[in-house]
C-alpha cells in the first residue's frame, strides 16, 4: 500500500479503533477486558484475511461490541483502514504511531503528564503503598488513576491490573474458547448486539425517538450514535456502560447546567481538537466540517435543546 494510504488508514484507526483494539493492535486496552467476546488482537491473527476485515469495517460482528461504520466512513476510507490493520498490524505487527500529540489534544505531553509514566510502562505498581512513595511519584500516581487509567494497564507486582473490579455481565472467557473468532453462527447482518452492561446502564443506549429530523439533523444521528454514543451514549447523558467509568466522565448534555454552557463553536472546537487528559480524541483527521456540523445540528436537536 501506498504511504498515503497508510496515514489515512492510521489516522481512521487511531480515531475509530484504538479504544478497543489498541493503538497497536494487541487489544490490551481496559475497556477490551470488559467486552465479551474480547476485541481481536491483530498482531497474533495471521490469517486474517483483508476480506474478513473489510466485512467486520463495513457490516460489525453481531453479538460483539463491533459496531458497523458503512454510515460514517466512505468506501475509500474502508479500504484504508483495512489495508493499515492488515499490512501494519496483522502481517507486520508494527507498533502504531504515537497518539500523545499536540495534533490530538495532548500539547506537551512528556512534561505536563511524565510523572505518570512509571505508572503507565510498570515500572512503579499501581498499588505501591504511597507513604513508600515519593511526594512526586504520589502526584503521579493520582494522575495514573485519574486520567490514564482508561486506556493504560497499570501493573500489580510483575501482573497486569485489572484497573476496575470485574461486572457480573462481561465475565473472563478462557482462552480455550478462542473469543477473538467471535460468533460465526450468526450473519454479519445481524442486529448489532453488544451484550454488556446492567439494564440502568443499557437503557441509555437507547436512541431516543425524534420525529421530523432535518436532512442535517440526520446525518448527524447516524454519525453520533456511530462515533459518540459508545462514550457518550445514545441518549447523551453518558451513564451508559463505558461513560460510567471514564475518569472524568463524559457531561451530560442533557443537564440544563452543562447544555446552557456548550455552544455550537465550542462543540465543534473540541470535536476536531479533543480535550486534553480526557478520553476525548481529536477527530479532525478522519471528520470533514460538514460532518461535526451534522453532529452538533443532532445534538443541539436532541439533547441541549430538549424539553427538561
């Protein structure tokens, strides 16, 4: 594939991806331990084919957390991303680019957030005794848990840590069951199902019924409820499964408090540049203006200017 290509097929990835299967493919995210079956790692499936990543792209795994993107990414950016995840990740197994960039919301990233660096690569344990800590590595430590422990793994005495105690719902799955083939059995055409989370949490991921959308308003649903609900969740309060434990937790647009001060700029601001120290990324590498004017039209029609 062409150099091009490939940037185009990282940047989707890095946008769409990584929050499961990992900025270098391998799936060792948190939110991967929650998901049953867990997300594939693609640096130990070598005979994933180009096709069967292109269908899983386009039409999502029924019965896994594999959402479809035929709604959200064109045909060309398809072809990308499947052509990254295979060449890079599948046959070369490359780690991936960083994401820590002021391009993506993260502007001096070794200086603002290194004290929670040994934290990150396992060199201190997440649960070392503090009064064993310095007053620096206990100011990174408090970072780690704050605002890394979402995509990081910390380690427990040479383990890795399961960051959040284990839901009745997303049980472990041996490795003898082989969860990265998923469920076979069913059609690629499937209702998507993602099989987590209690019922508090699941009703709100449910889209919530709005009559006489405008033609923006339209794409926008379709672009939110594919790239936003997952944190954001679809009716926008962010209490759905992953939102209940990202640190800070995504606001509730629906709050009277939080919509009165989210305008239409500042929307559109964060969506292209993320937020800094959040699990917010930056979508401007694979999101035209036209698109995150759809978003907010969406949003501003279903949650900031919604009846309370």
């Amino acid at each position: 594939m062409d150099s091009t290509s490939l940037e185009r097929g990282r940047a989707i990835y890095n946008a769409r991806c990584y929050f499961c299967h990992g900025y270098s493919g391998d799936a060792r995210t948190v939110a991967s331990k929650y998901l049953d079956p867990v997300p594939r790692d693609f640096t130990k499936s070598p005979d994933l084919t180009g096709e069967r990543i292109e269908r899983a792209v386009r039409h999502g795994r029924a019965r896994t957390a594999m959402q479809p993107f035929t709604s959200i990414l064109d045909d060309t950016e398809i072809e990308s991303v499947t052509a990254f995840v295979l060449e890079a990740l599948v046959r070369c197994a490359t780690p991936n680019i960083r994401y820590h960039t002021a391009e993506n919301g993260w502007p001096d990233h070794e200086r603002r957030n290194g004290a929670a660096f040994p934290f990150v690569l396992g060199t201190l344990a997440v649960n070392a005794r503090e009064i064993e800590l310095s007053a620096a590595q206990r100011s990174g430590l408090n970072l780690f848990r704050r605002a890394c422990g979402v995509c990081h793994e910390g380690t427990i005495q040479g383990t890795v840590l399961r960051q959040i105690p284990e839901s009745p719902s997303a049980p472990d799955v041996a490795p003898s069951q082989n969860p990265n083939l998923g469920h076979e059995g069913h059609s690629e055409h499937e209702e998507y199902g993602r099989g987590y989370g209690n019922e508090e949490e699941i009703q709100h991921d449910r889209i919530p019924v709005l009559a006489d959308l405008t033609p923006l308003q339209h794409t926008g649903r379709n672009i939110y409820q594919q790239s936003c609900a997952l944190c954001h969740a679809a009716d926008g309060t962010g209490r759905n499964w992953i939102g209940t434990f990202l640190d800070p937790s995504p606001p509730s647009f629906i709050d009277t408090a939080v919509s009165a001060r989210l305008d239409d700029d500042y929307l559109k601001q964060v969506t292209l540049g993320g937020l800094p120290n959040t699990s917010m990324p930056a979508f401007r590498s694979v999101l035209e203006i036209e698109q995150i004017d759809a978003i907010v039209a969406y949003m501003r029609r279903a949650f900031l200017d919604r009846p309370q």
